[in-house]
C-alpha cells in the first residue's frame, strides 16, 4: 500500500538530513520535493500545495520552540497535517437506528457488492447485528447471484426478486422484509454503470427518496486516483452521500484518492478495502493511515487484526495443550488459518514500523504456507494427533499424498519438534526463567 509515495517523501526528507535547524531555505526546498512527491501520487494540485503551504508555516513556526532535529520535526507536522487531510478523527458509521438502512452507490467494477458482502460480515461480527443484503441491481443478474453467494458465505440472508425490474420496488420490498423478519440493518446493493449517467443519477436519487436511507456510501477504487476523486464529487453533488468507501488499496502505490477525496468532497472516509477476502475491510483511521503513509508503522492496527482473529478462550485451550504437551497437527493447522485470515502478508508487516519500508522490493509470497498444509491435509486424523508416531514410512507417503519432497516433510516435523519443545519449556515459567538468565 502506497509504497510510491512513501518511497517519494522519503527522498524529499533526505533534504534535511545532517542539518541542525529549519531554515527558511531547506525548509522550501523540502517542501518542493514533498508536493512534488504527492503530485507524482495524483493528489489534486490545489489540495497539494494548501497542504505543502500548511506544514511550511508550521515548521517556521515552531523551529525556534523545540530542540529535536529538523527531520523529527517536520515528520511529526507532516503526520498532523496528513491526517487532518484525511479527516482527522475517525467517522463512525450509523447503526443505531431500528433498522439502519444503508445505500450502496458508485460505478461498475468499484467494488460495490463485494464491499455489501464484507460490510454485512463486519457488522454481524464485530457489532453484533443481524443484517439483510438487498440485492439492487435489477441489470446484472450476475450481480444477484454474485451478492448471493457472499451471503452465504458470511451468514447474512439475501433479499433478491428475480420477477421485478424495478429497483425502487425491490429496495422498499427489501426494507418491508428487514422490519418483518427483524433485521437490524438493511444494505441495499445498487448497480453502477461504467460511467456516469443521467439515468443512474435519476435511479440511485430515486431509490434515495424512497427508502431515506441513515447512510449513503459511495464506494470508489482507489487506484483510479484523480478519477475517483472526480467521481466522488460528480456523485455527492447529486446524491449528498454521507461517506466514501475507498476499495483496492492493497494494490494502490500512490495513494493520491486517499488523500484528495475528502478535501474536495468533504466527506469522511468511513471504509478502506484491502483485498478480495470477505475480512479484508478496515475501519478508516486518518492518524493511522498518516502514520504508515510516513513509513512510521501502525501497531494499533496490527494488535487490533490480530485479537479479532485470536478467541481468548481458544487461547487458553492452547495454552493447556502446550503445557501438557499436547499441542498437535491440528492445532498448527488452525494458527496458521488465523495468521492467514488477518490479512495480506506484506501489508501486515506494513504495519510493523520500519518494516514496510525495508520490504518495499521483497516479495511476500502470500501463498508461503501452502505446502505445509498439503502435508498436513496430507496426514491421517490419527497422525495430525500423534506427531510423534509419523515414521519415516508414514513420511514418504505423506509427500507423496501432498505433491512434495520426502525433505520438506522431513523439514516441517523437525522445525514442528523444535517449536513443541520451545513451546514446552515456554510454558513453564521455571524453565522459561532459566533460558531467559541463559540468552546471550
Ligand atoms: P461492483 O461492480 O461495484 O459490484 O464490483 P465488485 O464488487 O464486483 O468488484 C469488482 C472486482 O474488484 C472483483 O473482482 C472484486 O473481487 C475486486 N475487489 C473488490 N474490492 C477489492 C479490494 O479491496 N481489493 C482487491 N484487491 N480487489 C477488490
């Protein structure tokens, strides 16, 4: 995500580098490189130079009052005024109303049901509801099928009339179904078209008045850059959305529509898309965001991804089966499940500090742990729990089984000990306080 752009201000903050206070003229000159930085990342020109303009002053401003490096400085106001740019303060979706009705609007190919299927996850899950998919878009029957096969997938009903062509009928209808059946919340999926037209402005304001929906999101790729941001404010002019949902941002370099949208529109970010997988949706977090666009990390956000897919109570378990030695195939193949449903690999050690930037040009192969779960797909139920009776002839038909080599079987039960022991030994604080006093 954005590696472009963080590539970019790195260099302009290069400039500063070795000097001992802000000048005007550095000062200046890191500023030319940083709109030029975000200009490259297709941020609309004025929004570039109000910011750039912004963070000069405030840098002049407070030089004579602090005595950390020029570098720090200017990485802390940048932080700032990025996030501010963004928002500043995260923008709570509305949920409270019985029911919360939610519009979907943008383009073909933004993302719109694919964004309806995650939302519809994210609130069952994490809220708490009990929400009903509409399917809206009358002119794409693989659109319905599409919506129904996510609803499935994330356990929300679906409500579709394959008789009606008439989207405000079918939205009202949907409603009427929620109030009935005692859906909290009701996403009505809408269809887009490749480009903005007068009769899908007429339709999407008419399905507006006709259900008054609480929430109005607009739902735009990001890697469209100034597109979207052109998009967005063609919309909002017509339909007064209430927040913009930004999707593909795992394959957005540049990063320009998160930055320029809400200058231009004033509307808040509410959502980021990360990834195909129904659990690639985050909340949208301006300072956060600010943070990694500076390479400077976000734990919070690592810690946060990592309890959602982490259960206290299957943590204590494991603990138990640790101490008693027990930790078996299974509960392996299980954590590494977890590890994969937080999230693309390189963009979770994005979040690490430091670490995005060093692993700008590496590629994170997402797919790393597919041969270890083929050799434990591979593995009868009995020696996924008795790792320690898998022989040297259980292990050549495991390769076999799982299309591998008889040494990465080999590989994966001898690193599969080494963990068990250190696991064990872990798990007694005696012993853990012995191999502490012995660490180098
Ligand atoms: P719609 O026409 O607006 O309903 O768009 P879809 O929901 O059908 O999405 C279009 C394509 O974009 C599909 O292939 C989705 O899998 C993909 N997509 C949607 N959101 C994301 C995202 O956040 N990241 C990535 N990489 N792909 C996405």
């Amino acid at each position: 995500m954005f590696t472009n752009l963080q590539d970019k201000l790195d260099r302009a903050f290069k400039v500063l580098k070795g000097q001992g206070s802000i000048t005007e003229i550095n000062v200046a000159e890191t500023m030319k490189e940083i709109r030029k930085a975000l200009l490259d990342a297709d941020v609309n020109y004025k929004t570039a130079k109000t910011f750039t303009d912004d963070v000069k002053q405030k840098a002049l401003g407070q030089n004579v009052l602090t005595s950390i490096s020029p570098g720090q400085l200017l990485t802390k106001i940048m932080s700032d005024e990025l996030s501010d740019l963004m928002g500043g303060t995260v923008s709570e979706l509305e949920t409270q109303k019985n029911p919360t009705i939610i519009l979907i609007a943008g383009l073909n190919g933004a993302g719109k049901t694919t964004f309806s299927g995650k939302l519809a996850n994210f609130l069952k899950d994490k809220k708490g509801k009990k929400p009903l998919l509409v399917a809206g878009d009358v002119y794409r029957p693989a659109a319905i099928d599409q919506l129904q096969i996510l609803g499935e997938q994330v356990g929300v009903p679906v409500y579709v009339n394959r008789e009606s062509t008439d989207p405000i009928a079918i939205a009202r209808e949907g409603v009427e179904a929620a109030k009935r059946d005692g859906n909290n919340i009701v996403i009505i999926d809408t269809a887009g078209r490749l480009a903005i037209d007068e009769a899908l402005m007429l339709e999407i304001t008419a399905v507006k008045e006709a259900t008054q929906p609480h929430e109005i999101l607009f739902v735009v790729d990001s890697m469209t850059g100034q597109d979207a941001v052109n998009t967005a404010k063609a919309f909002n002019d017509r339909l007064d959305f209430t927040g913009v949902v930004l999707t593909k941002l795992d394959g957005d370099t540049r990063g320009g529509a998160a930055l320029s949208i809400k200058s231009v529109v004033n509307k808040p970010i509410k959502f980021i898309g990360t990834g195909e997988k129904m659990e690639a949706l985050d909340v949208f977090y301006p300072e956060r965001m600010a943070s990694r666009i500076l390479g400077m990390g976000d734990v919070v956000s690592l810690v946060e991804r990592a309890q959602q897919q982490f259960d206290e109570k299957e943590a204590a378990e494991l603990q138990k089966k640790i101490r008693k030695n027990k930790f078996d195939f299974n509960d392996f193949r299980s954590q590494i499940q977890q590890i994969k449903k937080m999230g693309n690999m390189k963009d979770l050690m994005g979040m690490i500090p430091g670490v995005g930037k060093a692993l700008k040009d590496v590629e994170v192969d997402d797919n790393a742990f597919k041969p270890i779960e083929a050799i434990i797909d591979s593995m009868t139920p009995f020696e996924r729990e008795n790792p320690d009776a898998i022989d040297q002839r259980r292990r050549t038909r495991i390769a076999k089984g799982s299309g591998t080599q008889l040494e990465e079987v080999n590989r994966l039960m001898k690193q599969f000990s080494d963990m068990r022991k250190v696991m064990k030994q872990m798990s007694n604080p005696a012993m853990a306080a012995k191999m502490m006093r012995n660490m180098p």
